[in-house]
C-alpha cells in the first residue's frame, strides 16, 4: 500500500510539473496580443496582468497554508491544484477595464504606466481615503509573536521590531524609522501606509524579511534599505535626506540576497550638498556580500539629471569587494525616464550590471528595459 501511495504522488508531481509547462508554452505565446489591466483576481502582484510573476508567486506557496496565491472562492487558506488551475485559466488576460489615472502625462508617478494602470505615487499610495486615525499607544520597540498596528499614528522616531516578531503596519501613518534588524527571523510588513523617516542616517525601512504594499516611504538617507528577503510593491519611493555627507538612494542593498522590487516607482529626487547627494534611484553594492537573486520588475526609475550618478547600479561592477561574486539580478521591463539631458542620471541611466568584460554575470538577466519616450535602455558594465 505504502509503495502505490509514493508512486501515485510522485506521478501527481510529475504531471502537475508536464502540465504546468504546456500551459506556460501555450500562453507565453499568446502573451504579445493581450493588453493590462489590474484588477484581476489572479493578477497576485497587481500589476495589470496575469503573467509569470503571478505563477511564480503562486508556485513558491503551493502546499502551504497560506492567503497568498489562495484563489478559492470562497477563499479555503491554502494553495493547491484548484489555485493552479484557475491562475492558469486566467493566464494572459485582463479585465478589459479602462482606468483613469491621476496624472494623464504617461511614465510618472500617478501617470499611465505601460500596461494599461497607473505609476505609483500620491493618490495610489499610502493611507486610503476616507481612514480616521487615532494616535498609537504602545510600545516603539514591538515585542510578541504576531502584531498588527491598524488605523494609527505612530510617533516613535525609531520603531523597532523584536528579532522573532511578526509586524504588520496597515492604513497607518509612521513618523520615523521602521527597523528589522539584521539577522531577524520575524517579519514586516507595511500595506496602505506612510513612513516619514526625516532626517536619519537610517533607512526609514530596513533591514530583513520586509514586504511594503502600496505604501509611500520617504526620508532616510535611503527610503528601504535592505540585506536579505525584501519585496516592494506597487509603492512610491522618494525624498530621502541628503545631509553631512550622504549617498543616498530610493532603495539599496550592500550586499545581500533574495528580494524583489515590482511596479514601484523610484525617486531619489534630491540635489547634492558638497559632496552629498544621491547615488540612484536604485542601488545594488557589493559591499559586505555578493549580490544574489535580486529582481526589479516593471518599475519607474525617475530621472534626476543634475542630482544622481546614474538611476541604476547594478550591483555587479568592480568597485566593491564582492562584485565579482554578484549572481542572479534580473532587470525586466523597467522604464526609466530622459530627463534633461537625456540619460535619466548625469552620467547615464544604469552602471554596473555587466561585468568589467561586457559579460553577463551567472543568471543576470536584462531584458524589456525601455527609455520612457521609447527605445531600448542597455545595459553596461
């Protein structure tokens, strides 16, 4: 009994694995025709469309208990088969529903964005309309299990989450840092929120298993700053603090692994100070470790002409000790804009992603990156 049991499940492991990728040839195919729209059940990351960033999210749950790639109706706390099945149904579509953004100019915040949605930005991001706060009343280092802070504002110039707590800040308002530190094996998370970090040498969010949702981070001399096991999504990221001498990003890593940015959009919009100032929009650095399994997806990087080296590094030059360690950064369908001299930051739009040799680094992918105005953006070492 037991032996025909191990061969059932590993023929349902075989099958769901041959299946799974018919359906993935089939749609991948079709995918050109099909036009973005996001307000699907299946869209996981709401990005406008059902694609493979969706399957993916799905597949890294699948068997787990879990809200995230649970497509039930009503919802049943797990994913599983009946999940696959109907992400797959949906594979490729849209809702055909046209939105209107706030801004009608295309590829800025709160603008039209490629896909048939619209950029991150003010009337997107943060505290929905209409949420009463009241003030927060606990304690600004988080301590406990499982924690939700809900409908508050918080004025804790650093809030600090315990190394085994799991915090969730949802339609909140934050008047400082939100700091995880390194090495946690909790979690936060920050949905439908404002952090304002002000003047910090901090993050204003940082460090370890961090997820932000729709939120908008500002001040820090980074908005997030992260080591490891980080996702932002469908956020706006702007005005860090540029002061002594900062060099200062939207998002960075010194070294790292394991994150992913989706559908955000990026802004260190800052001019320098002396020899302060920002460094990109986005920063990968081999600092203190390689940069590993790093992706950044169908964001906004915003143009700072006079005021950021680049908009991109991309944490695989030779500057730092663990560049040449760098594996696994996938750059896909970003937009970067002009600017007024053309090329995003002073001095180009990306550094950095290529080794000294114009090679590929192992499982660097860059692809569907495009100019803001049309034309493909090319990577460079």
């Amino acid at each position: 009994m037991g032996k025909y049991s191990i061969e059932v499940r590993i023929c349902a492991v075989a099958c769901l694995a041959i299946i799974t990728s018919i359906f993935l040839w089939i749609v991948l195919a079709s995918r050109e025709a099909n036009a973005a729209n996001p307000s699907l059940p299946s869209d996981l990351n709401n990005d406008g469309i059902v694609d493979i960033f969706d399957l993916s999210i799905l597949l890294s749950n699948y068997g787990k208990n879990s809200t995230i790639g649970d497509l039930s109706s009503p919802p049943d706390g797990k994913v599983d088969m009946f999940d696959l099945s109907t992400l797959l149904t949906n594979y490729g579509k849209t809702s055909g529903v046209t939105v209107s953004c706030a801004v009608s100019t295309p590829n800025v915040p709160d603008g039209p964005d490629p896909w048939g949605g619209c950029w991150p930005g003010p009337s997107n991001t943060g505290v929905p309309q209409g949420t009463i706060l009241t003030n927060y009343a606990g304690p600004c280092t988080v301590t406990g299990a499982n924690v939700t802070i809900d409908s508050k504002t918080v004025n804790c110039s650093e809030l600090v989450i315990g190394m085994t707590t799991n915090l969730v800040i949802k339609n909140s308002v934050v008047n400082g840092i939100v700091y995880a530190d390194e090495g946690n094996t909790g979690s936060l998370t920050i949905q439908d929120s404002e952090v304002n970090a002000g003047t910090t040498s901090f993050g204003a969010v940082s460090y370890d298993n961090i997820t932000v949702i729709r939120s908008e981070i500002q001040g820090g001399q980074h908005n997030v700053q992260c080591t490891k096991n980080c996702r932002v999504v469908d956020s706006w990221l702007h005005d860090s603090i540029v002061f002594g001498e900062s060099h200062n990003n939207a998002f960075i890593s010194n070294g790292g692994s394991d994150y992913s940015v989706e559908h955000t959009s990026l802004h260190c919009n800052r001019q320098p100070i002396g020899t302060a100032g920002c460094s990109a929009d986005l920063s990968l650095f081999g600092d203190f470790a390689p940069i590993e399994r790093a992706t950044v997806s169908r964001s906004l990087f915003v143009a700072n002409s006079t005021g950021a080296s680049y908009c991109l590094y991309g944490g695989t030059g030779n500057s730092k000790p663990y560049d040449a360690q760098a594996n696994t950064i996938k750059m896909i369908d970003n937009v970067f804009q002009r600017g007024t001299n053309n090329q995003c930051g002073v001095s180009g739009p990306v550094t950095g992603f290529l080794k000294p040799d114009g090679s590929y680094p192992t499982g660097n992918v860059w692809s569907g990156n495009v100019w803001s105005n049309g034309g493909a953006v090319l990577p460079s070492s």
